[in-house]
C-alpha cells in the first residue's frame, strides 16, 4: 500500500470525519514536502477536523490530525508501526499512543508536543550564482541537513534553492515578510558575496532569527565570516549531527556548548573580549543514516534540466597536500542497503520526468573506499543501484585500480570488480590522476607514482572503463622541466589502449605491464583527450598542506574568501604568466563547457555522444595552447624583468587570440552537429550558451573552473 492509499483508505476512519467529509488525496509529490503535504490536507478539512502535522522523514513520515473531539489520528505513513520508531526523548509524556503496534494509531498530544511539532520553522537555502553554472545539480547539503532535522520531530524545515530560481531578492522579501526561528545556509566555492549579501540583510532585521551557515566554503571561511558576524553560528563539518543538536538547543534541551561542530564567538568575557569556540566534533555517527537527503527539491532541479546526487560514503582514504580534510574528514562509507528505499523513492521522481536520463551522480570524493572488502562493497553498491533502474557515476583513487604494494591477483580482483560494476550500471569513473610527473605528484602527497597512473590508464582503457581524469597541469611550485614532462605525459598516445574483453582478468592485468601488448593495442590517441579540464591550475585552498607551502616559499598573497582560498604567485614567474592566461582560455570557454558537461549527463545514447564529441574540440584546442606556452616560455629570459613579462603575455596573448579563431571554426561545425541530436529544450539550451561564447569578447577571470572534476 503506498503512503497515498494509507491516507485515504484508513485515516477517514480515524479521524471520525463526519459523513461526506472526506480525506483529500494530495499528489504524488506532496509526500516529499511535509509542508506541502501538510497544506495540502489542512485547507479542505477546515472545519471537519482540526490541526494538523506533519513531521518525520520521506521514509517514515509521519501525519498527525487533530479530530474535532481534541484527539489525534497519528499515522506512519511509511506502514512500519509507530513502536518501531526510536521515539525523541521529548515525546516522553506529552504524546501518547494508543496503539503502537500499528502504523495508525489514535494519540493524545498535549500543547507542549504539538508545539514541539511546529517550532522552530527553519529555512534552508543554498546559495548559487546561476549564472555561472547554468544547470542545477539536486542540492544534497541542505537536503541532508533537512533529513536529520525532520529526524528530530521538533518543527519545520522548508528548503530553498538559488539554483532553482530563487533570487536575492526574493530571498530577503520572503524572509522579511515571514521571518524564519533559524536559517540554514550553505554556500560553497564562489559565493561568499552571496552569503554576506544575505546576512547583511538577515542581520539588519529587527528581530534576526538564529542563523547557521554550513558547505564547503563556510568551513573555509568560518573565522572572516565570524569577525564580520558576531552572532553567526558556522557548522564546520557535516551538518546532520549539528542541526539535530540545535533544534534542541533552540527549545532549552542543551546549551550551545553542546551541539557539536559549531565554530561561534561565545560571550565576552572580563575586559569585554570575545572569544572564538569550537565545539567537539560529533562522535560516532551511523555514516548510513547520515549520508541520505529529503528529496523536496529533487522534482523542481528535474524541472530545470538537472541531475540526481547521492552519496553512498564520506571523506577520503587520503591526504592530498591541496585537499583540505578537516571540513571531509576520513572515509567511512555506508552499507548498500539503506540505499534500496531512497533510491526507490528517486525512481518514482524519475518516472515523472521521462525525458531525464536513469542516471545518479554518487558525489562520493572516494567511492571504493579502504576496508578489507571495499571491492565486495562497492559491488554491491553497484548492484542496488543498477537493481533500483539507474545508472551511476561516481569518483575514486588510482590505486584502487593498480597499487604497488599489492600483488598480481589482488589486481586481478579488482580488474574483476571493475567488469562487475560495468555490468552493474557503471556509467563513467572519474580518477583523480592530477599528474603523471614523481616530483609533482610528490608535492601534491598523492601517493601515487607516474608508472602507477600510466599503468591504471592502460588497465581501465583495457577493460573498457568509461572515465574522465584530472588533471592539476600548473602549479605555483613547479619547474619548467615539470611542466614540459607534464606536457610530454599528457600527450603520451601510449596509455589509452582498445578495450580487451576477449582477455580475462589476469591475462589483462599482464598485457596491461607488457610496452608491446600496448604499443600495438592503443587507440593512438593522446591522453589528454580523456583529461576532464585541461589546463588547470593549483588553486592554494584555505588550510591546505600545499597551501602552507606556498606561503613557506613565500609566495603566498591576498586571501579570496569567495574560493576560499589565497593568491599564491609562482616560482618561476614565466610559468605564472601561463598559468594566468590558461586560467583566462578556461575561464573564456568555462560556460559554454560546463553547458555540454550537463548536458552530456542527462543525455544517452547518440544525443550523448554528440555532445561528447564537441567537448572534445574544446579539449584538443586546449593542448595545443599549453604547447605554444611552453614555447612561448621557453623563449622568454628565465630572469624576471618587467619588460620580459610584458612580452611573454602578449605573446601568450597573441597565440591564444589565434587559437580562439581556429577554436570557433571548429566548434560551430561540432555545435552544429550536437543541436541536431539534441531535443529541443537541451538544443535551445546549448544554442543559447554557444551564442552567449561567440559573441563573449576580451579575457576576463570569472572563478569559476572546477577541476573537483564533478
Ligand atoms: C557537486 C560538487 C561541485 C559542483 C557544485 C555545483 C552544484 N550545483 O552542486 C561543481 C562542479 C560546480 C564544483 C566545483 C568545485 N568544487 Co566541488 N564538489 C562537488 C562534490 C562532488 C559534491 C558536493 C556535494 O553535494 N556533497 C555532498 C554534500 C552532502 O556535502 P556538503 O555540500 O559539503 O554538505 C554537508 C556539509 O558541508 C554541511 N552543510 C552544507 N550546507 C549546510 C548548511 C547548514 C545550515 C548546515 C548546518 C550544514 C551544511 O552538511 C552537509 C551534510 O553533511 C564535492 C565532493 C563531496 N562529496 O562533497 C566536491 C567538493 C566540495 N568540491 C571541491 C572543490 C575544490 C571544488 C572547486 C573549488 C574546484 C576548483 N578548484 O575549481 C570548484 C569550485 C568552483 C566554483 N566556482 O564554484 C572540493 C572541496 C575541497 C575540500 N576538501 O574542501 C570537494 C570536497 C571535492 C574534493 N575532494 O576535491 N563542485
Ligand atoms: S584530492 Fe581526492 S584523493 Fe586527494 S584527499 Fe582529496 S578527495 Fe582524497
């Protein structure tokens, strides 16, 4: 029986409801949005029967209507018996069931329940700036946070999305007209003017409500952000366990001091100076039931031409010198099971939007994960997932595919696992490669080597793994002599190899070490055709080990809080200069790429490949700008002067201006090419952003590259 027929079939009894009153059917998507859920059954029983609410979460929802005699019907809407619920401690003797062995039961909840159910109202927003990334991504932060807040039972959550239409504007017209008990925020990478416009506002009403900013970028910026606002309280990792501490703090439950995770300026102290506080870290969470969202939004981001993020682990096995873990935190991965329901729920969104491709975007950074039966998990993660209708992406380590320290048939194993997941619905992998140079990957604590990347490449082309590798191709520390064996690696022909499924595992794995088998079985095309973005550049992330680095060298200068992180200039100042003009060629190109990136997502088959094919010409133009960079560099006098700068950028200039042109001929006829294939919405799309790219002129920097390679 599905939660709609639970509604209809037995709450009208419950409820006493008098004769030709009957329960409204709310739609199918009510159910995600206890709110809507709750509005949608209020209005048409006003009169016939009293208040009502709802609570809980999308998998346990529960509905509670108040009947004219002052009793309630309490159901669960998910059929499990109310007394298989862990119940809040506050419920203790302020709302009792009459029946806990069923899922509906007749409750009696006095005025101290009821208003636990409605307060605090909490709004949830994440920030975005469209216009730089035109096609939304289902927002998992705030619908995470939503989660474990309904999972509280104490008041409302609603949540909200700039990726989605949503303006400053009308955020601060909602929240000045209803002003929420808390806002959530969460930003991530390029929105801290976002963020300070909205607080701005927020801190300027007459009565502020209690505001809590989370995400990856708040986790950069907590100090800035705590100078500038005093009473703000940042979450510094996860939000789920902190959320649920707050909602009890804001009814009295706990002091602050006890939610866990909170970065905030505690009260001054003696001479009037006030102090920064950070609280523990939670303990000992259950990974399975932290890592799942609400899925409010998940119809609206379909709406918008978007795609499905799920997680099945957090945090990572490493420690890479540019990826700041405090925020991420080590890897602890949850088991496949729990994924049946939410991916079920996923489905029947999916099934309104026919147009979508069954795709889900696992935001894992390490999907595999560490434990002695990572390959078995990730296995079965594959196997729910493509049980549940779905293809998936997701992201892993090199060395789960090729490892020193490990021998032949533990490599043979996972060229195993790699097939099974294929066959499971593996749709693309994403390896954070970064280099193929000892001495960079060295710096970057990879703890990788270039033979081991090479050899993984071989390894996954052979097997025929769909991936996308990045690639850090500049970086502030670097030697010309590392950026040209960059250069020469990127353009190796040797590593993408013809797939081998005549070959089994093992004989795979040897043909993979053997420089003949692979001399005669690559596809002769350059590596850097499989590099997600070419020609990124290092960026110096707040906190970071290569950050610190950086700043040791002295080269270290003004922090962006917007990226979260510092200006660094470069060692060898000829490499910064390309590295400045890289960043603008990617920068100039960025929209129209991230454009094709989405839309190859949602795409399929030929519309897919198409797509593909013209990101490719964006690719191929891309090596050829690094390659007259190196030239360019290698002319220029290694002492630095100003007029030998002023020369290698207008050389730069010059021979990126030329690319441009050649560029744009190749792309219109690959554009051309990929709108035929494209259904009308997606093609109105690419033609607007290709339009937007011809017409752009000049080299102008945006911020905007994301060589996290999602
Ligand atoms: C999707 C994604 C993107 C998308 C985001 C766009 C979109 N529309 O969603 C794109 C592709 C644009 C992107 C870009 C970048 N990304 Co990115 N991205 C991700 C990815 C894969 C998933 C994000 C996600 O949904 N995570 C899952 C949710 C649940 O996590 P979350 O958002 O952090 O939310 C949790 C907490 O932060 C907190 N929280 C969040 N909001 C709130 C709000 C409140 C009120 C509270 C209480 C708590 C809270 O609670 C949540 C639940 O636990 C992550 C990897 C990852 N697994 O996180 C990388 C990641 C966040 N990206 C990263 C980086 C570095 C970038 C870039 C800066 C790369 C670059 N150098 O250019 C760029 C930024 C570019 C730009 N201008 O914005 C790094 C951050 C490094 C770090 N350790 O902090 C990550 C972790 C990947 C990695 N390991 O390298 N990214
Ligand atoms: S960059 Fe990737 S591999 Fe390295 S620590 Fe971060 S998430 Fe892990």
């Amino acid at each position: 029986m599905s939660a709609a027929d639970r509604l209809r079939e037995r709450l009208r009894q419950a409820t006493a409801l008098a004769a030709g009153v009957s329960i409204p059917v709310p739609g199918d998507l009510d159910f995600l949005d206890p709110q809507r859920l709750r509005r949608s059954l209020e209005a048409p029983l006003a009169g016939a029967a009293g208040r009502v609410r709802v609570a809980g979460t999308l998998d346990r929802r529960l509905a509670f209507i108040e009947r004219l005699d002052g009793r309630w019907a309490a159901a669960d809407l998910s059929g499990a018996p109310h007394g298989s619920r862990a119940w809040p401690q506050w419920a203790d003797g302020h709302l009792r069931l009459d029946d806990p062995s069923s899922w509906l039961s007749l409750a009696t909840l006095d005025d101290h329940a009821v208003y636990r159910l409605s307060r605090p109202d909490v709004q949830l927003v994440a920030l975005y700036h469209p216009e730089n990334f035109p096609l939304p991504r289902f927002p998992l932060g705030i619908s995470d946070v939503a989660r474990a807040a309904r999972s509280t039972l104490l008041g409302t959550v609603r949540v909200g999305d700039m990726q989605l239409g949503l303006t400053l504007p009308e955020l601060a017209g909602q929240l000045t007209a209803q002003v929420p008990d808390m806002l959530g925020v969460s930003a991530t990478f390029g929105q801290h003017d976002l963020m300070t416009g909205l607080l701005d506002i927020v801190y300027r009403l007459p009565q502020p409500p209690v505001v809590i900013a989370g995400g990856s970028l708040t986790a950069r910026n907590e100090a800035m952000l705590l100078e500038r606002y005093p009473g703000l309280l940042v979450a510094r990792g996860g939000g789920e366990a902190t959320i649920e501490a707050l909602l009890a703090h804001w009814h009295g439950d706990i002091p602050l001091e006890q939610v866990p995770g909170l970065g905030y300026k505690g009260a001054a102290r003696g001479g009037g100076l006030v102090i920064a506080r950070r609280t523990a870290r939670p303990v000992n969470r259950d990974t399975t039931n932290d890592l799942l969202p609400e899925l409010d939004l998940l119809p609206a981001t379909f709406a918008r031409g978007g795609v499905a993020q799920l997680e099945g682990s957090r945090g990572c096995t490493n420690y890479c010198s540019f990826c700041p873990r405090g925020h991420k935190g080590l890897w602890a991965g949850a088991g496949p099971e729990q994924l049946t329901w939410m991916l079920a729920q996923m489905r029947a969104v999916f099934d309104q939007f026919p147009q979508v491709s069954r795709t889900v975007y696992m935001v894992d950074e390490e999907f595999i994960g560490r434990d002695d039966d990572a390959g078995a998990r990730a296995t079965a993660m594959a196997r729910v997932i493509h049980g549940a209708g779905f293809q998936w992406e997701s992201s892993c380590r090199v060395d789960q595919v090729t490892h020193p320290d490990r021998d032949l048939s533990w490599h043979a194993g996972r060229a195993g696992m790699w097939r099974d997941l294929m066959a499971h619905g593996l749709r693309r992998m994403l390896f954070g490669v970064e280099s193929g140079v000892d001495t960079i990957l060295d710096r970057f604590n990879k703890e990788t080597t270039g033979d081991q990347n090479a050899l993984a490449i071989r390894t996954l082309s052979a097997l025929g793994v769909p991936t996308r590798f990045t690639y850090i191709t500049f970086d502030q520390l670097m030697t010309l002599q590392e950026l040209k064996a960059s250069y020469a690696w990127q353009g190796r022909t040797d590593l993408l190899l013809r797939p081998q499924p005549n070959l089994d595992a093992m004989q795979l794995v040897h043909a993979a070490r053997d420089d003949d088998f692979a001399a005669r079985q690559a596809t002769g095309r350059p590596l850097h055709t499989a590099i997600s973005y070419m020609l990124v550049s290092m960026e110096c992330l707040t906190s970071a080990a290569y950050t610190r680095k950086v700043q040791a060298a002295g080269l270290a200068g003004e922090a962006r809080p917007s990226m979260g992180r510092v200006d660094a200039r470069f060692a060898d100042w000829r490499i910064g200069i390309a590295s400045e003009w890289a960043q603008r060629w990617v920068d100039r190109n960025f929209a129209l790429d991230y454009t094709l990136k989405s839309l190859e997502k949602i795409l399929d088959g030929t519309p897919r490949h198409a797509v593909r094919e013209a990101r490719t010409v964006l690719k191929d133009a891309a090596y050829t700008v690094l390659g007259e960079m190196i030239t360019a560099i290698e002319a220029a006098p290694a002492q630095w002067g100003a007029g030998a700068e002023s020369g290698l950028s207008a050389r730069i200039g010059a021979a990126l201006e030329d690319d441009l042109g050649v560029l744009q001929v190749a792309m219109d006829a690959a554009t051309r090419d990929a709108v035929l294939h494209l259904p009308a919405g997606h093609a109105d799309t690419l033609h607007r952003e290709y339009s937007r790219w011809q017409a752009a002129t000049g080299w102008r920097l945006i911020n905007a590259a994301d060589p996290c390679g999602t």
